[in-house]
C-alpha cells in the first residue's frame, strides 16, 4: 500500500509544485488531498513505531544509544566492551547485540558521545520519550527548514511540499522504527545547503559529521566551492565538539579510539547484512564475500577511486553555474563511499531532492516527466524489499546530479532532460 501510495503522490506532488502558480482551484485541492492521504498514512505508522517502541524499547538501534550515553554518564569508556557490558547487564541483550554492539565498543569518534550522553541520565524508557519528542520536533523543524531555505516557499504550498516529501520517505519509517539519527542529519544538511554562501555552513557540517560521519565529505564540498572561512569554521567546531567530548570522557577513552585506528573492531558480517547499503557492503554481497576481504577491498577500492576522482572534478567545474547539482553530488557520494551507510539514510535524499527538482518551475512538459520519473525512482528504490535496495537510489542521485551539470563539465554537450 505504501508503495502504491510513493508512486501515485511523488509525480502528482511534483506536477502540483512545478504548475501551482499556473493551474487553479481543482489542482491545489487534488494536490492537498493526496498530500494529506500520505502524510496520514505515513506519519500514522512512523507514530505506531514510536508507541510499540517506548512499550517495549527494541534492541535496533536506542538500546545502542542509550547504553553508550549511560557509560558515559558513569564515567566509564564507551570504547571498552567490559563497561558496555556492565552497563547492558540488566537488560539482558540477544547474543546477536552482544558480538555486534558490546563486543566493539562505541562505534563513533569521541565527539559523538556528546549526542547520546543526555540519555545516559534516564532510564530506557524515560529516555526513549524523550528521544522520541527530540526527534518529533526536528521533524518539524526540517520540514520548517526545506520550506524556508531549500524550497524557497514559506507559505502554506512550500510547507504542503516538505510534509510530503519528508512523509513520503520511507528512510522516515525506518527512522522512527529504530529511533535513528536521519531526521537530525537531514535538518543539518538542510542549514549547509540554505547557509552554502555563509561562514555558519561549516558549523552545519561539523555537526553532522558529528552525528553520522559520512556527512565530512561535505567538508571537501566546501573546499570545492572555495569557501575557505566555512572550512575553518567547520574545523574549530569540530576541535570544540572534540574537547568537550575529551572533558566528558577522559583522556584515556580518546586515546584508546585512537589506538584502535579510530574505528572499533565491527564484525566483518556486518558489512555484507543487506541493511548495509554502501558500495563496499553492495560489492561484498555482489562477489558472494563473508566480510572485508582483500578481494573485496580491491574491489571496492577499484570503483570507489574513480567515483571520488570524478565528483571532485565534476563538482569543480560545476560548483558556480549549478550548486544545487555540486552539492547532491557530494551527499550522494558520501552515501555511497562511506563503508558504513544503512538503508534507513535513504531519509536524508529528500534535502537534495527538494534541492534539484522542488525549488524552480519547470516549464517543458518533457522536463517535468523526467524530473517525475527521477524522483519517483528515488523515493521508490528505498522501499523495496524492505531497503534491501537503497544503494541504487544513492547512485541514481548521483548520476542525475552529474546528468543534470552536463553541461558544466562536458561543454559539448547540448540541453537535455534535467
């Protein structure tokens, strides 16, 4: 049903965005109906998801939260399995949770505890409430944010327009089903992408490297566009977020992340799980590996190389005459290289959806269809087979943001389908 629902309202949301200021009276009604229709429908389920949550907490993923923020809170060291253990003790965790969570240790750089820590001040449940009106009120916050600076349209339409498009992710449903980070992430890359001409962009990339660190490839985005303060703004954020997160935990806990390569041992199994949907686990499954093999790396490596090389230089010479097209590429990259990317970031596509297709009117009947057809795709992808295949909605995005700068970086070329 939700699947019907994605394919009828994503084309009739972008045909009613593209000609609102053109059609009358019948158009805008279809259109708020069949917005309402999926924001009920899908904001509904994400609420139920809530609920059963804070009636019984789920392993996936708050329990990892708030067991990292508890340590923290004690005193102890999140990158040591014993005192995530001590502190998981009574809630008797699956042998699953045990070898992939409490046997690594804190998956994130130290300034990441900083996120988790107000949690390790209540107990689960208490604090899955909490977590869960955080995580409402960012909702409403983006959807304020993609109106305002994405979509250019604080009015009732552009509001209309975010709802839908946030509500229509199915990224949210698994968002909202193991209380995860997308919403935030999407909120911060939404402020990079409306402040990109501001020194304070830096600060929106820091912070979500913060939060999920495949958001540092914006880092190199903003040297890409030459914006060196926003760089060194994002810099002395990240050194504040790295001391304050050095006072809370100790030396001693900074230190053993760095001894461990600053990244704790995962099982290799995790990588190649289908909800890893990055281009080293979608390459691992493809050449049938058990984990990170040297075959699979060189694999990865193999394809990951090029890909960087090209959205380096792409971005470059596209980064003046078509910024939207730089920075969805980016993110798309970011999604894709990142070893660690979950089918649930397919949330955060609906910044730069909004930013390539829902800001200007497109005029050309033939461009609205392949705009159309593109979004659909995107919003579709993801939620098939319950997100067993999200990376192709990684690559689509980067490859229609490439498509769509055509002309910036192959000056041959000729106006086409955006």
């Amino acid at each position: 049903m939700r699947v019907l629902l994605t394919l009828i309202a994503v084309p009739l949301l972008a045909t009613a965005r593209w000609r609102w200021p053109l059609r009358g009276r019948a158009l805008r009604v279809g259109a708020a109906s069949m917005a309402g229709a999926v924001c009920a429908s899908f904001l509904g389920s994400a609420a139920r998801h809530v609920l059963q949550n804070v009636a019984a907490p789920r392993e996936w993923d708050y329990l990892c939260f708030w067991i990292w923020g508890r340590a923290a809170h004690l005193g102890l060291d999140p990158y040591l399995p014993e005192h995530l253990r001590r502190v998981a003790e009574s809630l008797h965790p699956s042998p699953e949770f045990q070898s992939e969570i409490l046997a690594t240790g804190f998956f994130y750089p130290p300034p990441s505890i900083l996120l988790f820590l107000p949690l390790g001040f209540l107990s689960p449940r208490a604090g899955l409430v909490a977590w869960s009106a955080f995580q409402a009120a960012l909702l409403i916050g983006l959807v304020v944010v993609l109106a305002r600076r994405v979509l250019g349209d604080p009015g009732k339409p552009g509001l209309l327009a975010a709802l839908t498009l946030c509500a229509a992710s199915f990224g949210l449903q698994q968002t909202f089903f193991y209380a995860q980070t997308n919403v935030l992430v999407a909120l911060l890359l939404a402020l990079a992408w409306g402040d990109r001409d501001r020194d304070r962009a830096g600060a929106w990339v820091a912070l979500g490297a913060a939060v999920k660190p495949w958001v540092a490839v914006l880092g190199v985005w903003l040297l890409v566009r030459r914006r060196w303060r926003s760089a060194a703004v994002a810099v002395l954020c990240m050194l504040a977020l790295a001391g304050a997160s050095v006072a809370v935990l100790g030396p001693a806990a900074a230190a053993n992340w760095l001894r461990s390569g600053a990244r704790p041992p995962v099982p290799g199994a995790v990588y190649v799980e289908w909800m890893n949907q990055s281009l080293l686990g979608t390459v691992l499954r493809g050449l049938r590996q058990s984990g990170p093999t040297a075959m699979g790396v060189a694999a990865y490596g193999a394809l990951a190389l090029p890909l960087a090389a090209l959205v380096l230089w792409a971005g470059s010479r596209c980064r003046d005459t078509h910024p939207a097209e730089c920075f969805s590429s980016f993110v798309a990259a970011g999604l894709l290289l990142y070893p660690g990317t979950l089918s649930h970031y397919s949330f955060v596509l609906v910044v730069p959806v909004a930013a390539l297709w829902f800001r200007d009117p497109l005029p050309a009947v033939r461009d609205r269809a392949w705009a159309a057809s593109a979004v659909t795709l995107l919003y579709l992808l993801p939620a098939l087979r319950g997100g067993a295949v999200a990376f192709w909605a990684f690559a689509l995005l980067g490859a229609a943001a490439l498509w769509r700068a055509r002309s910036a970086w192959l000056p041959s070329s000729v106006p086409g389908p955006p």
